[in-house]
C-alpha cells in the first residue's frame, strides 16, 4: 500500500476516516467536523475507493473497523500527530521570563496591570515567583526580581528605584466618615487598628498623632501587607500601607486616605537583574514596569 508523496489518498478522506474511526459512526463524525452525514460517508466511500479496501463494516447502527482499517487508522493518527506537532514547531514560541516578587507587590501592585503587559507583549511568556524569601538568580531562574529594601542587593546586581515607599493610614470610607477623623492618639484608640509585618502603626502614631500609650489600641495583626488591605476594605479597622498598593482602591471608593500625614519609609522598591546578564525580553518588562509607575 505504499505511495509516493504524488500519490497520497484525500486528506479530506483520511480526516474524515480517522473522525469516523474514532466514534464508529457517520453521524458523529459528521458533528463533529461542521459537515453532513452524507458528506462523512462519502469522503470515506472514495478513501476506500482509493485504496482498494474496505476500511468499515457498516452495520445496521453504528460501524466497525476492518482488520485493514484498525491497521491504517492507527498509521493514519500518527501521520496527523506529526503534523501537528510540525506546524505548532513553527509557530514562535514564548519567550519565558521569571520575575520574583514579594506577594503584596504581586497580588496589589503586579496582578492587576497584567492584562496590559500580556496585550502589548503576547510574546513574553511571564511566571510570577510569590514569595518573602529572597530568591536566587541562579538557583530559580530567576530573570528579574522587585526587591523591598536599600541597595546594593549583592555582588553583580544592578539596582533601579521602582518606586519610593510613601505609608498612608487607610480604611474603608463606611468606618470613618469625612469630618470625623479621629484628632489625637486616644481618639483612635476607639477603632481597630489592622497591623502587618513592618508594624509601621507606632511611628506613625508618634509622628502624626501626637503619640500614644500602645496599650491603649486594639488591633488585629497579618503576616501579610495584602492581608491587611483587605481587611481595611472590609470595614474591619484601619490600616497602614503603601500609597502604592492601595491607590486604585482609594479611587473605585473601596478605601480612603483617613490622614493627610505620609510616612517616607527607609526602604524602597527596586528593579533587580544580574548586571552583566543582557536580555531583550527583560529590557521590555523592565521599561513596561517603568511605565506604569509613572502613568
């Protein structure tokens, strides 16, 4: 039954035997493809044709593969697997890049803007490492890290300033109504106070509030900034956190800024690469974090 490349059967004919094969029935096959049943069985009526053998029983409800059949079909998916993964070899493939990130970055900062990187650069395949523990470069692939800290960060790393760290007070506007912020420390001791792992609360208090005995305040603690954050839109207390992490909240009027007072932070958040390591996918992010920093 060999052929030469000239003289290979109907690929229609071959596409509707193997659809046919696989479910022993015209009527199926036909569902599946978009076409009738009648077209299903004639594709398959000149494959036969064409070959010179019976490749189905047709029997009164369904069908059956002949011995030649079961033979070919087998032959015939391995054929259409290897062009599949032929052509799919030569569509480009994504670039892959790992950035590392703490999780509040990730989760209040990086999540949501994703679907403006993924539309501007379809061909950047992004895995966002999660995690407070510093990753290494080497060790987990690491292509670009948004470090919290002050540099330097390590021999051979290069450091940029993403954005400086700005604290704010925060809390969901049904809490704590406009007019009726608390004045001193001990008017704030009658709410909640929603504490991270920074526990930014006591210099805050002392630099905007005239300070305060910290017995006198209730509060509930996270190990996670995003934690606290959703704590605050839920009504539960206030919080401090970055202006950064929670600006489109205070927009969409899930939150709102209880003080004018901003705490500057000793550390910051930086782009971080291997210094000599060149990569134009990385280049790309890296402008693309800039970017919306600034917008």
């Amino acid at each position: 039954m060999s052929m030469s490349i000239g003289n290979l059967p109907s690929l229609n004919g071959l596409k509707a035997f193997d659809v046919a094969a696989r479910h022993l029935n015209f009527r199926l096959a036909a569902e599946e493809l978009g076409v009738t049943q009648g077209a299903v069985a004639q594709h398959v009526r000149g494959l036969e044709a064409e070959l010179g053998v019976t490749l189905f029983e047709r029997l009164p409800k369904s069908l059956a593969l002949t011995g030649e059949g079961r033979s070919y079909v087998a032959d015939v998916r391995r054929a259409f697997e290897l062009l599949a993964n032929a052509t799919a070899n030569l569509k480009p493939q994504p670039v892959k890049l790992v950035v590392s990130t703490t999780p509040t970055f990730a989760s209040r900062w990086l999540i949501p803007r994703l679907p403006d990187f993924t539309s501007r650069h379809p061909d950047l395949d992004l895995h966002i490492l999660a995690t407070d523990r510093i990753s290494s470069f080497q060790l987990d692939g690491v292509d670009l890290a948004v470090r919290y800290g002050s540099p330097p960060f390590g021999p051979g790393l290069a450091a940029e300033l993403l954005f400086e760290q700005e604290i704010i007070a925060i809390c969901n506007p049904s809490l704590v109504a406009e007019g009726a912020e608390p004045q001193n420390a001990e008017e704030l001791s009658n709410y909640t106070l929603l504490h991270d792992a920074h526990n930014s609360w006591p210099e805050y208090i002392d630099r905007f509030l005239g300070g305060g005995d910290p017995t006198l305040f209730r509060g509930i603690s996270f190990s996670q900034t995003s934690h606290a954050i959703e704590a605050a839109i839920a009504g539960q207390g206030i919080a401090v956190a970055t202006r950064a992490f929670v600006s489109t909240d205070i927009e969409a009027g899930r939150l709102r800024q209880v003080f004018d007072g901003a705490l500057r932070a000793r550390s910051h958040f930086y782009l971080v690469k291997p210094r000599y390591r060149k990569s134009e996918a990385v280049d790309k992010l890296q402008d693309w974090l800039r970017s919306k920093v600034q917008s």
